[in-house]
C-alpha cells in the first residue's frame, strides 16, 4: 500500500509539473489569424535562451564552456548558435544531447547547468511548429484591432501582460508590443479576441522561412 501511495504522489508530482507548464497545454498554443485559430506545437530539435538584457559572446562562450564540462554527447564547438542582441534572444538551431527543457522545472535547471542565469537569461522555450515550419518566439507580438479601436480598449490588458506599446505598423490599427515574459503573449492575443476586439494577433516569430501568404512578410523585422 505505501509503495501504491509513493508511486501516485510522484506520479501526481510529475504531472502537476506539466500541467502549470504552459507549454504543454496544447489546447491555449494557438494565435488569431483572419481566418481564425492557428495552434503551434512545441519543436525541443531547438530552442532560444531569453535575456533581460542584450546577450553577448561571453553569454555565448558561458554556455559552451558549460557544455564542454557536462562531458555530454553534444560538442560544445559544434552547437549552432545565434545571438539576437537587439532582441535579447540566443537562438540555439540544435538542441541534441543538451539538457530538457520539456516542464518549467527543467528549463530553470536548464539555465542553472550551463550558468546562464548569471549571465542575466531569464527563460528558454523550445522552437515551435507553425503550419510545420520551425519558428521561434521573440519578445513582440503583433495585433490588429478592429477599425475604430485604439489601445486605449485594451490598456487594462497590456497592463496585466506587462505589454509596451513599440509602434503602429502599416496602418493605425496594427500594433507592435513588447511582452518580455514570453508565456503572456499568446494570452494577450486570446483575451482580446475573447473581448470581439481583435482581427488578427500573432507572435512576431523568427523563421527561417516566411510564407510569402503572410500579410506581414513584407515588414518581419528579421528581413529588414
């Protein structure tokens, strides 16, 4: 009976754990298109490490030389690494024979392994399929309000999600934010739709490639 209790304590440990992840609750991992609900899944072939502050070569050689001393599989000198200064992001191409990072609990052990946290990173998250393309959050968003609807009709939400207003982006209705805390920017999105005030909202991600049906191809930051 004791063996019984202690298997269904972890077992209920496990999947609490999971269960607050955001990540992993697949039903919410979706954004407004114009055509409707678009549901992303999570890709852990890649990841991106997240910085209060713009990373740098030392945050880069950090987590390499972190790497090395684990003695794992992957080769520190072989890891794909991009930094993203101006978008506070380290966007790591191939995640193999690193740590998981597949509940909250592992990717703040992540960061504590290989000493990012020291170097001011604050969360990774996997890479995400979007319509089977690989993309990756960044720290914006992009809305559209419906005609006649500024941001002062959602203030209370921006507030609530930490969101900055960046900028107005082709016209007055469509609006870039800021949500550093990147579990808030799909809720944004959904809770402004829930309030019939939303045509369109999607996370600004960075892709390697961009279908050219996307009406924002043409002002994605990464191309400019």
């Amino acid at each position: 009976m004791r063996k019984i209790y202690l298997l269904s304590t972890i077992l209920g440990m496990v999947f609490s754990s999971y269960a607050q992840d955001w990540t992993q609750d697949a039903s919410k991992l979706y954004y407004l298109s114009p055509n409707g609900k678009v549901f992303i899944q999570p890709d852990y072939s890649a990841m991106s490490v997240y910085f209060r502050n713009e990373p740098t070569l030392t945050a880069e050689n950090v987590l390499r030389n972190a790497v090395s001393r684990t003695g794992r599989s992957t080769s520190a000198e072989k890891l794909d690494i991009e930094l993203m200064n101006l978008k506070g992001m380290m966007r790591i191409k191939s995640a193999d024979g690193l740590r998981s990072i597949q509940s909250a609990n592992d990717r703040g052990s992540f960061l504590d392994a290989y000493n990012l946290t020291s170097q001011g990173a604050y969360d990774v998250l996997p890479a995400f399929k979007v319509d089977g393309i690989q993309a990756w959050f960044t720290k914006r968003i992009v809305v559209r309000l419906q005609n006649g609807t500024g941001l002062n009709s959602i203030s209370d939400l921006l507030q609530k999600y930490d969101g900055q207003f960046v900028k107005n982006l082709t016209d007055a209705n469509t609006f870039i934010i800021k949500i550093e805390e990147i579990e808030n920017q799909l809720k944004l999105i959904q809770e402004i739709s829930l309030r019939g005030l939303l045509d369109w909202g999607e996370p600004d991600f960075k892709m390697e490639l961009r279908r050219t049906i996307d009406p924002l191809y043409q002002h994605q930051w990464h191309l400019n």
